[in-house]
C-alpha cells in the first residue's frame, strides 16, 4: 500500500488531524484525552497567540485511504530573533508503528522549513517549549499530567532510528508535598530567613490580579529563564493566551509572587492536574462531560509545578525556599498532597539538587530531538 503525505487543507483533514491519537492511543490506560474543542482552539491560526510571532503547517501521512501519522512544522520568529538563528520546529507527532510514514512526515516538515530558510529541526513541541513537548523516553507506565505528551516506546526507537540525534531531555519530579521529613532542614531555615534578612515577602495571585501577574511573571521568566536551552521570550499576546488557559484551572493557593521593596522577584506557578477530569470527559463536554468538570476541584487531588523561577540578582537568597516551604504548607490544608514539577533541563544542575533536597525523584523523562536540514 503506498504511503502519501500531504498538507492538511480543509476543515475535513484537520478534524483527521485531531482525531488521530484518539484512535492511536484510545486502549492505552495511561493515555488522557484532551477535549476536542480545546485541540481546535489550540490549533486555530485566529485563537492562538502562537501565530502572532510564528507560522505552522499540518501535515498528515494516508496509506490506501486511511490516516496512519500526522506532524507539523513551524517556526517560531520570535526565538530565532532571540537566538539569532535559523531554527524551525516539528511538533504534534503521532504515528502508528510505521518507519516508511515517519520518514515522510518528517521530510515534509523539513522541506517546509527549508522553503522557508531554516537550517536546523528540533522537536517535538506543540508549539513551543513551553506547550506539550519531547517524547516520552522513560515513565510510560504513569498518566500524564497536564500539559504533558504521552507516547508509547516505538515513538523513541522510530525516531533515533530515523537518525535524528538527541538534543537534550526534560526531566518530570515526584514530589509528595505533604511530606516534610524528606526536606532537608537547611530549606527551613532559608525560608525564615528570607523575610528576616532580605525583605523578600509572598503573596498568593487572585483572579483580579491574574493578568497583571502574568506580566509580572514575564518579567521573572524573561530573566530567570534566558539562558535556559530553548527559551524564547514571552509576548502581550502569549500572556493573553496564558491567562484564558488558566481560567479553566485557576486555584490561587498554588499560584505564587515574592516581591522586595515592590519590585517581583520570583514566582511559582503550580496548577491542579485537569488531566483528572479529562480522563473521565474522554474528549468531549456531552453528554456528561460537564458534569464531571463541574467537580472539578473534588477530583484533582495532584498537582504539577509549571514554573518556579527567581531573579538572578536573588537566587542564592532562599527565595526559591520561601516557595518550596510555602507549597508544602499548602498541601497540609488541602487534599492536593502529591505532584511532579517540571519539566527541569537535565542541564539545570541547581533545581535539579533542590528537587533532591525535597525528597523527589525522577519520574518521566522526555526527549527532545534535533537534525539538521
């Protein structure tokens, strides 16, 4: 049966491109759905604030009539206006056990790119880092937490045996938060410290003060997190993306800004795990749906540590102290007890060390890929 490629182009392939993993994956039991109607919104060029600084095509792989992979390509100006490079992205990956389909898929991408002046692939990421991205190498017998792939293990052999070469894997960490016996206590200290001796205070975000926060968080990010391997700076137009999507999640007791003498100087950004209540949606809001994401807040009892980041001016301060503590007497109030924070770069030796000096360990491991074009 021969193998075609081709450039999703009506509202019929793209619905083929969303519905691909729901049949992929639909027998795995680690595997959540995530709404359909999201997926669109996602997907959409005039929703999307990704478009506002980058561009993306959909590609879909069909053998004898039937969909068997899909992929996209995009790049993204405003990282290589950062990096000052040429780079593009693939990303949304999803294939059947299938080499010959990979192998086109992942030609169209670079040809794509090509076209379009860049050199150098990386992926996958949905997309940005800072979606859903790499390929999950290690942990396939645990559920994703939100905004996290999931993959089965032929999607890492497919890959390096197609020869792309790794470029660097994201690391997930279990923390039970409710546990302080596993902190070390010089974390303690640093924490009571931080008012004390460096003016440092904490204050919790609320929904009024959310948008607002957000900048304030781009401020932190865009420092705290300019060396790190992929970053790009966050827009208006992201931020304004960010807020919507925390809406459906929103939960102030997680949501963290430490500030010295008005000024911001780091914030944790943890959220409750809607992956929960998307396992019992199974994609879609009817005809039961609703109800179950109307009780929400009863069914999330794990959360996942998206950001924590500090000034650089302040890190050796017990600033990120202050969070850590903060997050563990959260949890003894709450029935949120446990969690995963990350994605931590392998590289990023100094959150790596605090996430062991909380008890943690590694749990999933994600790989991002790269070949040049």
């Amino acid at each position: 049966m021969s193998l075609e490629i081709r450039a999703v182009a009506s509202h019929r392939e793209l619905r083929e491109f969303i519905e691909l993993p729901y049949r992929l994956h639909s027998t795995s039991p680690q595997w959540v759905p995530p709404l359909r109607l999201e997926r669109r919104f996602f997907l959409s060029r005039k929703h999307n604030a990704f478009f506002r600084h980058g561009d993306a095509r959909y590609f879909l792989a069909w053998r004898d009539g039937r969909v068997v992979g899909r992929v996209s390509a995009q790049i993204d100006h405003a990282y290589n206006a950062y990096h000052g490079d040429a780079t593009g992205m693939f990303g949304f990956l999803e294939l059947e056990d299938d080499p010959e389909a990979l192998h086109g898929l992942l030609e169209a991408a670079a040809g794509w790119l090509r076209s379009r002046g860049r050199d150098r692939m990386i992926g996958p990421m949905d997309f940005t880092m800072n979606d859903e991205s790499g390929v999950l190498v290690e942990g396939f017998e645990r559920e994703p937490m939100i905004k996290q792939p999931w993959q089965p293990p032929y999607y890492q052999r497919l890959l390096e045996a197609e020869g792309l070469e790794k470029a660097v894997d994201l690391l997930m960490w279990e923390l039970h938060i409710s546990d302080r016996t596993k902190i070390r206590p010089i974390l303690f200290r640093l924490a009571e410290e931080t008012q004390s001796k460096h003016g440092v205070t904490l204050r919790k975000m609320t929904r009024r003060s959310l948008r607002a926060d957000l900048d304030r968080f781009a401020d932190v990010y865009n420092s705290a997190w300019a060396e790190n391997w992929g970053f790009a700076p966050y827009s208006k137009e992201d931020l304004d993306f960010l807020a919507q999507e925390m809406q459906l999640t929103f939960d102030g007791d997680w949501l963290m800004v430490s500030e010295k003498d008005g000024e911001t100087v780091a914030v944790a950004m943890t959220f409750p795990d809607i992956n929960q209540v998307l396992k019992r949606m199974n994609g879609r809001l009817l005809p039961f749906g609703w109800w179950h994401y109307l009780r929400r807040r009863a069914i999330m009892d794990r959360v996942r540590v998206g950001f924590l980041g500090v000034k650089p001016e302040l890190q050796h301060t017990g600033v990120a102290a202050q969070m850590y503590i903060e997050h563990f007497a959260v949890a003894d109030r709450t029935h949120r007890k446990w969690g995963e924070m990350g994605w931590i770069l392998e590289t990023n030796r100094a959150m790596n060390r605090g996430m062991e000096a909380m008890g943690g360990r590694v749990v999933k491991r994600f790989r991002i890929y790269e070949r040049t074009i």
